[in-house]
C-alpha cells in the first residue's frame, strides 16, 4: 500500500503539473501518514539532505554561470568560433554545438545556455544558415543539453553528494562523453546540410581576425582551466573552486569586459538565489522520498528485483539507460538522482560497474531528458527564445509539436553516444588513468 501511496501520488501530481519539488515532497509525506511515521524526521532529513558541505558548490557555480552570461561571454565565444568554423556548410550550426559546449563549461545548466546564446544563435541559423526554425531551435536546445555533461556540472556535484565518489574525478571523466556528443550532434548537421544542399554563408576569416576575436573571448576560455586546474593541481576542492570562478567572474565582468555593473549585480544575485532556492527545495524533497523508500525497504526490493532480472552487468546498464530515459521525459536530473541513484548505485557496484564511470553514463541520459517531449526543460526555454524573434526567413512557429519532430535525429544521435559510453567504460574512465 505504501508503494501504491509513494509513487502513485508522485505521478498524479506530476501529472497535474504540480512542481517537482512538491510532488516528492508531498508524496514522501503521505506515505508517512499512512505508514504512522512520525513527523519530526521531515525536518530532519530534509535539513541533512540539503546541509552538505559539497553542495555549496551549487550556489557558487549558479551565480559564477549568471555572471558570466551577463558579461558578454557569450557574444566573444561566438564570434571567434565563427571565425574559425563559420565559412564551412552548415557552419553557423557547428559554431552552436561548439559555443554551447564552452558556455555549458561555464554555466553548467542547459536552459541557462539556451537562453544565453539561443537569443544569438536561432536567428543566425535561419537567416544565415538556411535550416528550419524548429531544427534551429531544437539544435539550440540540444547542444545546450551538453551543459550538464561537460565540466563544470551541478549534476555531477549532487551524483558525488549522493555517492561519496570525487567531484573531481567525475569533471574530469565527463569531458570526453561531452564532446562525443557534440561530435554526434555535428554529424546530424552534416546530414541535414546534405539533405537540403545548403551552401556555405560567409567569407573565410582571416588568421589576423581570429587572433583578435581569440583575444576578445581569451577570459571565458580561462574558466574550466581554472576551475580543473586547481581542482587536479591540489590548489582548492571543488566548493573552493565554485567561489574562485564566482571571484574570477566578476574580476571579468567589472573590470576587463566592463559589462556588469554595480546596480546589475542586485539582479544576478535575485536570479541565482532563486534558482539555487529551487534546486536545494528539490533537493530536500527528494531526500525525505529516497528516506522513506529506504526505511520502508522499497529501496531494498528495488535492488533485489533488478539484481535477479538482470545477473549480468551489460543487461543491467540497458535496463538502467531506458529507465532514466523515461525519467528524464518526466524530471529533472537532480531529482531523478535522488530517487533512482541509492537504489541503483549498490546493485551498480555489486556488478563491480565503476562508480565514476557509472555517474557519467547517467548524467549523459539525463542530458538527453532535458530534451526528450512531452517535458524536456531545454525545448520549452528554446521555444519561448524564439517566440520574441521577428524578421526571420523562416516563418514557421516554433511549438512542442514542429519542436519534437524536428529534435528526433538530435535525441537518435545522442543516444548512440550514450550506448558507447555505457558499453565501452574508457571513454569516460581514460583521463583519469582507469
């Protein structure tokens, strides 16, 4: 019964659009009133979810993301790699997965890369690029997904959070199946040019004009060096690294791009207050509904289940792929790690699947949620970029119906490099000598 209570709630208020944090919240709660719990433990468990050292690199790497975004970064990583790749077939497509692939570098959140560099980018693409609105945007929306997959990542500090595994070993691990998908999303580009016999749309630069958009954008590059470098170079731990690059933006912003301002820095810190405030309620919600299906042996009967249906690690790490694919149809990484990674983490183990290698391989399928319909985050945040858009070639209206057709090949392409992620354990494992 209290399984029927615990995730049956869950699912109708998800699917009343009730917020995530309350649907875990409210569930867990439920469940206890049936169960006779007392109530005191919500307090408890939410506080011990949320007050952990290493997750106070979360507000941190927010706010260094805002102030980023808000000190023209975007604008110079554009322009210099448009320079360099920008005279090819589909070249300002290309210039939209590498650019988001730096910003994710630099943002660590998805939607945040969406709206940052979409407002740039989706014109572009139409106008000068020649492809669809709905493909603009769904590649917008795409790239931006290799946000939470390329270092710096929030998702990798709440999988350590969880686990106990280094924070660090899992920045490093995840540039490699970053960039695999970058590549797999370059090589759905190349297809569509193809297929629609687009042509190249500007003049290639000279090595003098990209020398100097290279100096332009030289500061943004220097984020993730910084960041990994002091990480690896024993210089600071990871929270220490999120208040460096917060300290690093502003020296950025305030007094080399001179973009921010004294009286815009009230407003960053509002917007990442209230998206750290949102990630930590989910945070504490999640908590109290991974206790109770832990106390209640729902978590136990879980692993026992999927240990005798899948003996084999290979059946088991496919199992685990279609299940957080749905989930991430559904919720965002934060939760779906609170309530699937303590039950699949010590079956993972016992099957002896490296615990690094393992939160790659899901956070790469949760990347892929925040872009898979019905709820995919990053199309709803690209479609609303695109719906202020005037004076475009393409007339076409953007909405989740053009959106999820035209994000199908990006979603196939990217699950191909989820398979070899899962499948062959070194892309992920390599860097860190495994």
């Amino acid at each position: 019964m209290i399984n029927l209570i615990l995730f049956g709630g869950f699912f109708v208020m998800l699917l009343l659009n009730i917020p995530i944090a309350v649907c875990l919240g409210m569930s867990a709660i439920f469940a206890m009133m049936n169960a006779g719990d007392k109530f005191t433990i919500i307090a408890t468990n939410v506080y011990n979810g949320m007050a952990k050292f290493l997750l106070l690199a979360i507000p941190f790497f927010v706010l260094s993301g805002n102030i980023m975004a808000e000190a023209g970064i975007s604008t110079r990583l554009v322009q210099f790699i448009d320079d360099c790749v920008g005279h090819r077939r589909g070249g300002i497509a290309i210039v939209c997965v590498i650019v988001a692939c730096f910003f994710g570098a630099i943002s660590g959140s998805g939607p945040a890369t969406v709206a940052a560099l979409g407002i740039i980018l989706i014109p572009a693409m139409i106008n000068r690029g020649g492809f669809s609105a709905p493909f603009s945007s769904a590649m917008m929306a795409t790239a931006s997904s290799i946000a939470i997959v390329i270092p710096p990542s929030i998702a990798y500090v709440v999988y350590a959070s969880i686990t106990g595994v280094s924070v660090g070993d899992m920045f490093i691990a995840g540039i490699i199946p970053g960039i695999m998908m970058g590549v797999a999303l370059v090589i759905v580009i190349m297809i569509e040019v193809r297929r629609k016999g687009l042509t190249t749309s500007r003049e290639k630069a000279t090595w003098g004009q990209r020398w100097k958009t290279f100096r332009s954008a030289f500061w943004g590059f220097l984020v993730p060096v910084i960041i990994l470098g002091g990480i690896y170079g024993g210089i600071f731990t990871p929270t220490e690294a999120a208040a460096v690059s917060v300290v690093y933006g502003l020296f950025v912003g305030l007094f080399i791009y001179r973009e921010v301002k004294l009286k815009t820095l009230y407003k960053i810190m509002v917007d990442s207050g209230k998206t750290t405030g949102g990630i930590m309620l989910i945070i504490g919600a999640a908590t109290l509904f991974s206790y109770i299906c832990t106390v209640h042996g729902i978590s136990t009967a879980a692993q026992d289940l999927l240990l005798s249906i899948s003996g084999n690690k290979y059946v088991f790490l496919l199992i685990v792929n279609i299940i957080f694919l749905i989930a991430g149809c559904f919720v965002d990484a934060n939760s779906a790690f609170y309530i699937f990674i303590p039950i699949m983490y010590p079956v993972a183990t016992q099957l002896g699947i490296d615990p690094i290698h393992f939160g790659i391989l899901s956070t790469v399928n949760l990347a892929i949620g925040q872009v898979t319909p019905p709820v995919g985050v990053n199309l709803f945040v690209a479609i609303g970029v695109s719906a202020k858009m005037e004076n475009l070639r393409d007339k076409t209206r953007v909405t989740i119906e053009t959106m999820s057709k035209a994000v199908w090949p990006m979603i196939v392409a990217c699950v191909i490099a989820l398979l070899l992620v899962t499948y062959i354990p070194t892309f992920s494992l390599i860097l860190l000598g495994r």
